[in-house]
C-alpha cells in the first residue's frame, strides 16, 4: 500500500490519474496535457503502474493507459478506516463501522466533498 501513497503523493501523478478517470488514453494524449519531457512523463508512468494504479495496453508503438480504480479506492478505504473520516459527530462510538460498509450505500454517488467520491468501477465501458 505505501507504493500506491508513494506515487498520489505527487501532483503530476495525480493529474494522470484524472485524466485517466475519464478516459483510457494513449500515452501522447497523456502527454499533450504537460510540459514535462518524455522521459519524465515516463517515469511517472512506471511509478504509477509498479503501484498498479494503471496499467497500459501497447498496440504496435502505441500504449494505451487505464486506471485501476479497485488499487485506489482500497487506499482511500484504508484511509478513510484509519484516519475514522466518516464517523459522524454524536455517533455511537460503540459502533464499529469499516469506511466500506459506511460507503457501500453511497457507492456511485456524488460525495460532499469532490476530493472523496468512491466509485465502483472506472466508466470506459469495461
């Protein structure tokens, strides 16, 4: 799991994975969107896929990324338990509640706060 925090913990990364949330790309697609060399981008593709965050397809000379989005949701689950991030104020602290039967009933739905929506499956259609 630190891999995977390793890699979101920087912001290149991130945006990767937003782009990617929308839509599988290629990696040029991806790179269209920065003003980093090749090289670097790539880098940070290998940082991604060694924490299984995404993983590419290649097709003659082109690779094309998706996101795993079942690697990133366990991380936010396990922060969301460790860190007691949907525990309700006045809730019952005897109730022992993990963040995924809290978030089951909210799954594909909009959160409050845009930073901590959980999803169920990537929408590409797979």
């Amino acid at each position: 799991m630190s891999g995977v925090y390793k890699a979101l913990s920087d912001p290149t990364r991130r945006r990767i994975l937003q782009l990617l949330r929308e839509r599988d790309m290629t990696a040029g697609e991806i790179a269209d969107n920065f003003e980093i060399t090749k090289p670097t981008l790539s880098r940070h593709f290998a940082v991604l896929k060694e924490a299984d965050l995404i993983h590419g397809d290649k097709v003659r000379t082109t690779i094309t990324y998706h996101l795993n989005v079942s690697v990133l949701e366990d991380a936010l689950v396990t922060l969301i338990d460790t860190f007691d991030l949907l525990r309700r104020k006045g809730e019952d602290e005897g109730e022992d509640r993990t963040a995924s039967e809290t978030a089951r009933p909210y799954r594909n739905q909009e959160c409050s706060c845009p930073r901590l929506q959980i999803v169920e499956e990537h929408g590409s259609g797979k």
